[in-house]
C-alpha cells in the first residue's frame, strides 16, 4: 500500500509539470508542445530500451498492439479533444470536466471489478461514497473561482466544446482502467518495460502528427506559416523542456504510475490522479507567486480528506462485505 501510494504520489507531481509548460512556453502552440514532448519520449524510449531489451523481447504482438492502443488513446485522442474542447469552450468549463476523473474513474472501476465478480479490488458503495464526495466538493472548491456558468444561450461552438470536453474525459477513464489490468495480469516486474513501451509506440505516432502539422501550417493555414520552424522562436528553452518532459512527465511519471496500478485496485488509483491536481495548483501557485484563497484552501482541503478516506476503504484487513451486487 505504503509503495503503491508513494508510486502515484511521484506520478502526480511528474505529471503536474505539464501544466506548467504552457506557462513557461506561452508563445509557442499547445499542438507544438504536446508533439515536442511525445518526439522526446519516443527518442528516450529508443535509449532505454537496450535497459529493458529482455522484457521488451517478450512482449507479443498482442501486447504491442495494446500500447499503441493505449497511446492513441491516453495521449493523442484525450488531448486533441481536450485542446477542442478549451478552443471551443473556454477553459474553465472543461478543466472542472476533467478535474471529475478520480470520481469518474473510481466509480467506473469500482462497477468494473463487482461485475466481475469483486474481491479485494472492489469495495461496497456506501463506503466509497464518503471519500469520492469529498473529492468532488473538493474539485469544484477549487474551481468556483473561475468555472463559468453555462450559458443561457449556449452556442452550437459551446455545446460542442462541452461534448469535446465529455470525450476527452472518456479517454483518460479508459486508458488508466485499461493499463491497470493489463499490468495487473501479467505479474510484477513490467514498470518500467511498459513504460519504455508506450514510450517506441509513441514515437512513430508522433512523427506521423509532426508531419501533419507542418503540412497544415506551412501549405494549408491561411496566411502562411504561423510557428517557427523548426523549433520556435526559444529553441533552448523549447527543446529544454521537451526532454524534461518526455523523461520526467512521460516515461518515469508513466513508470511511476504502472508500478501504483500494479500495487494498488483500479478504484484506488482512480482517485490518486488527484495528485496531479494538487500539484498543478501548487506549481501554479508558485508561478503566480501568490497563496491559495480560501476556496482553494477548502477544495485542497477537501481533496486530502478524501484520498485519505479512499485508502483508508481500500487499505489492507479493512472489511469487505460480500459482493452481491449491492451496497
């Protein structure tokens, strides 16, 4: 348990460098950025492979098709449709949407596991209900400061934002769900060559979006070129933070994550992502130079009590009624 936290913990912090970089690197495009960062975890991946060569021999076919499932999914699809989504909605609207995944992903787990057939992965609801409600409170604490209101006549651009937005939050329930099982029934030992994994699937995908984006800006985009290829106005600071976060945020922050989906049930874990919450908003906050109001104070607050309130459901010797399909 005390591993499996400490896993996600890590995972969390990596992973909330990512809303940083927008920040650090607000003059070059978010499709840029997101290409950059997957062109260096793929590079990465091709030199840590030769660590993991053996394990890597053993993966079949089925297993690669899988990481390239998981990569269109978790990383391409979930963050085209995410990027739509804040294009065509705004942002603070599809932040609160995808600031819902640790309810979303423990409930959608949680269903998962009781339908077949349960044991120590699932928990009964009425104990779930306590720490995943905290979470929520938490999340739109957080958020009321800058979340909109829904518009009395929303826009058919709106609207779709918001099915964008839905969409992108489907992705990122299925993929972690989706990797936990994977890891969980192939045994221990596979972290890091699954990380390194996803890291080779990505890259051709990656090259492949490169390509297309600079087709499109250079021959199709009215106007001309918009970005400065090949590497932007900033290329120390661009190809800086491309490595920092192909090598942190994506493999050790991937490997990081594997380890805690293999340790910890697919419920649990869902509700860990809100580690990266926290630390977006604590890097945000040091960015900002500022100290959380007290609605943020709250949601923070509120996001602690119910991580501790989920591991304390899920943590060994804690009672387990029989799964019969009901609370």
């Amino acid at each position: 348990m005390l591993a499996g936290l400490s896993a996600a913990l890590g995972a969390g912090l990596l992973w909330g460098l990512v809303f940083l970089t927008p920040l650090l690197l607000a003059d070059y495009p978010p499709f840029m950025l997101a290409i950059g960062r997957y062109l260096a975890f793929g590079v990465l991946a091709l030199g840590l492979a030769w660590f993991d060569r053996a394990a890597l021999a053993r993966l079949t076919r089925a297993d690669w098709i899988e990481a390239v499932k998981l990569v269109l999914v978790g990383n391409l699809v979930y963050y085209a449709t995410l990027a739509s989504a804040i294009q065509l909605a705004g942002g603070p609207v599809p932040t609160l949407i995808i600031g819902t995944l640790p309810v979303v992903i423990a409930i959608t787990a949680n269903l998962l596991d009781r339908h077949h057939g349960g044991g120590e992965d699932s928990a009964p609801w009425i104990r779930l209900a306590a720490p995943l409600s905290l979470i929520l409170g938490g999340l739109f604490a957080v958020h009321s400061a800058s979340a909109h209101a829904l518009p009395a006549d929303a826009s058919a651009d709106y609207l779709l934002g918001i099915g964008f937005g839905l969409c992108a939050l489907a992705c990122w329930t299925w993929y972690p769900i989706r990797n936990s099982r994977w890891l969980r029934a192939r045994g221990a030992g596979l972290s890091r060559a699954w990380a390194t994994a996803q890291g080779l699937a990505t890259l051709p995908v990656a090259i492949v979006a490169g390509i297309g984006y600079w087709l499109w800006d250079t021959r199709l985009a009215p106007g001309g070129a918009g970005f400065a290829w090949p590497l932007g106005p900033r290329p120390e600071a661009f190809v800086g933070m491309c490595i920092l976060l192909g090598l942190a945020a994506s493999w050790l922050g991937t490997l990081l994550w594997n380890r805690a989906s293999h340790l910890l049930p697919a419920a649990l874990v869902g509700q860990l992502i809100v580690f990266e919450t926290l630390a977006a908003l604590l890097y945000a906050f040091l960015w900002y130079g500022r100290w959380p109001g007290m609605a943020e104070s709250a949601g923070i607050a509120l996001l602690i009590a119910g991580v501790l309130g989920g591991v304390r459901v899920f943590r060994p010797g804690a009672a387990r009624p029989a799964v019969d399909g009901t609370a």
